[in-house]
C-alpha cells in the first residue's frame, strides 16, 4: 500500500468512526424517556400530524399560511432523515465498504 493508499484509508477509518460514535450517540437518546416523548412522540409524531391537519383547515388556507406548515413538515422530514442516515451508515461493517 503506497502512502496516498495508507491515506485515504486513515480518512475512512476516522469517517466511519464518526458514524459509528454518532448512531451510538443516537441509540443512547432514543433509548432516553425524555428524548422519546419531546422529539419521537412529540415532534416526529404530534408535531406532524398537527400540521398536515392545517394544511385543510380552511382557516390556514385563507390566511396563506400553508406554505409554512409545509415548511414545518419538510423541517420533521430532514430531522428524521438525518437519523435514518446515521442509523444506515453506522452500522455499517468495515466490510461493507469493499462491495
């Protein structure tokens, strides 16, 4: 292995560790009662289903106010999928990477 191998190797080596310690980081919060009930319960599930309510409330579509419960939605949507990343890339196997 030349030196630009041995590199790039030690560059993935620290990455994936980063995603390893974030999904053990993740687990340890879901596995948190208030983590659960605040951003699992609270946010991912009540705050979305509070907002996709607005978007028919006749209220909120006179008044224009849709585009920014549909930002509110899209805001839950990047959090969770930012989770979902960290859980696929972090448990991930060193081999995994070779296929």
């Amino acid at each position: 292995m030349n030196n630009l191998e041995e590199q790039e190797q030690e560059i993935l080596t620290v990455e994936n560790q980063y995603w390893v310690d974030m999904n053990d980081a993740l687990t340890r919060l879901e596995n948190n009662k208030d983590f659960q009930k605040v951003v699992l319960s609270g946010y991912f599930r009540d705050k979305a289903i509070n907002g996709v309510s607005l978007l028919a409330n006749d209220q909120t579509i006179n008044e224009g106010k849709r585009p920014a419960v549909i930002e509110g939605l899209i805001a839950i949507s990047h959090l969770e999928d930012f989770f979902i990343t960290i859980k696929n890339i972090g448990t991930l196997s060193p081999n995994d990477d070779d296929e």
